[in-house]
DNA sequence: TTCGATGGATGTACTCTACAACTACTTATT
DNA sequence: AATAAGTAGTTGTAGAGTACATCCATCGAA
C-alpha cells in the first residue's frame, strides 16, 4: 500500500510543479509589457537598476551587473540613458579613478517614487481580497523559491 | 485597541505585498535568461508557443496571439521561424482560406518535449526539498495571482 | 616599471516586440 | 450581384534589451 500512496505522492508533486512552473512562466511573460503600462516612462530593467540604487544609496555599474546577472555592458548602456534622462548621476572615486559612484538625483527619486508607487498600487489592487494570512505565506513561498541555489530562472 | 492591531494589519499587508512585488519582479527579470540557459535551442517565447500548439492539438495564430497577448505581427514572425526551424507546420483551412491551422511537426513535438523536460528537471530540482503540501499551496497561490482580473503583470 | 587585473565604454549583432500599412480572403449590406 | 466592412496573416520599420568581444584607463603587485 505504501507503494501506491507513493505514486500517489508523487504524481501530486508531479502536478503542483508543472503548476508552479506554468504559471511563473506566464507572468514572466507578461512581467515586461505590464510594466510598460504601469509606469510607462521608466522600463521594467530601469525601474530595478533604480530601485537597487536608492536601496543601497548608491552602488557602481560593477555592482548592479553582480545583483542583476547582467553584463557589464548592459549595465554601462542603461545608466547611460539614465543619465541621459536625469534620473542618475556618476561621480568618480577620488580614490580610484576606474570607478563610478552611482546616484539618483533628487528627478530620478521623484520618477522612482512615482513608479514605484504605481506599482505597488497595482499589486495591492491585485492582492486586495487576500486574506493576511495568506499574503505572508505567499511571500514566504516566492521567497523561498527565489533563494534557492542557483537558477530555474 | 482595534485601531492599532488594524494599523498593525495593515503594515503586515504592506510588507506581504511589498515582497510579493519585489520577488516576482526578480524572477521575471531572470526567467529569459534562465530559459536560455536551460534549452538554448527554444528561446523561451518559442517554447510557449509550441507548448500552446501542443496543449490545443493545433490552432492559428492569431489565437496564438490572443492568448498570450502579443501582437499579431510578433506571432506571424515567431511562427516563420519555427516554420524554418521545423517545427511546425502550417496548413491552410480549406473551408476558409485566410486561416492556417498550425501544428507541431514531429520534431517539433521532440525538440519541444526535449525542452520541456529540461524545463520540468530544473523546477523540479529548485522545489526538491519542498512538502507536497506547501507545494500545492504555493501553486494554488500561483494560479490565484495570475487569475485575478487583469493585471499588475 | 612593467604586467596582470579591474571598471567601464564601444562596436556589433541578435531577439523580442509593437505599430502601421498592405494583401488576400470572407461576410454582410445594399 | 456589387460593394463595403471585417478578419487572417505578412512585411516595413523601429526601438528596447541583451550578450560577447574588444578596447581604454587606471590600479596594484611582482
């Protein structure tokens, strides 16, 4: 009997995976153009590079490509355009002239806050008919699910 | 007294959600990448495609289109390069000619079932050492989110 | 002082995506 | 039947995001 209750086990592992993988899939996939609607005038990347940047009170380029998995490139050629659009600004180590200090500006606070408020306004009204109890435990799931060693996604 | 547990309430709801947000982002900011990482040879829109065309046994694409909310022109493009890599095939309806049935060749049906497994491992993997129990309360959350009228992401 | 390492920028190229304009076909209206 | 309106799909164009390879400037160590 402890055989088929195994089975039994292990086809709902089976299926609760294949959920979970399906729909962390699907929002991934819309993640990008539901930012986009959100807050129209900072991307999803930019609005995380931001983010990270009033969070750590400023980091260099090096930085963020670490946090983010991103190459240096990328990263070289998105704080361009932010500081092209006045939301960052560089300021060179005295100490190390190979380095950049990276910092919103009092405009790329504002734009953050903006979006970030208009995000977070979205996932409330998403979120409104939870019960406490089960926000905590979701959070605790995502969470958990991201910490794991590297790397589904 | 109910005042300050309502206040109370509410700030865990605040941080429930602000994390619900924060890892959400993070895994979507990934998920591309990952995908790559997992099957180089079925980039992560493709494998959604295909895996759509094997769900409904074949459909066009414009329900392609509507399903996963991208633009008509963006499947008709997906679905030429799947078309020249194989995957698929197209057949137009005889009763009206504008529409093209799609359906998975059958190395269509093998790439897209060698990824999916690569796929379904690496969750597997990540979720290995999660109860059966909570694995179904974090699906159901999952598919909750996602069901909520439209859409933060 | 020279050489390897590090932070960053740039050249190039590819994918994903959208919008607009177009063709081909079908259905409804007159 | 003729024409208008709608639908399926393709193509031109453009822009974001990304990576890899290469290059420059600077630093630290042999």
């Amino acid at each position: 009997m402890t055989g088929s209750a195994g089975a039994a086990d292990e086809q709902g592992r089976e299926d609760a995976v294949a959920t979970i993988q399906r729909e962390l899939t699907a929002f991934a996939r819309r993640a990008r153009a539901a930012a986009a609607r959100m807050h129209p005038e900072l991307s999803l990347v930019s609005f995380t590079l931001l983010a990270h940047l009033e969070d750590q009170g400023g980091c260099r380029a090096t930085d963020l490509a670490a946090y983010y998995l991103l190459d240096k490139s990328t990263v070289s050629r998105q704080v361009a355009a932010l500081e092209r659009a006045g939301h960052v600004e560089r300021r060179t180590d005295p100490d190390d002239h190979r380095m950049q200090l990276l910092h919103l500006t009092e405009q790329g606070e504002q734009v953050l806050a903006q979006a970030a408020d208009r995000r977070s306004q979205a996932f409330h009204a998403r979120l409104a008919d939870w019960e406490p109890a089960e926000l905590d435990r979701f959070a605790a799931y995502l969470t958990r699910y991201n910490d794991e060693a590297d790397s589904p996604a």
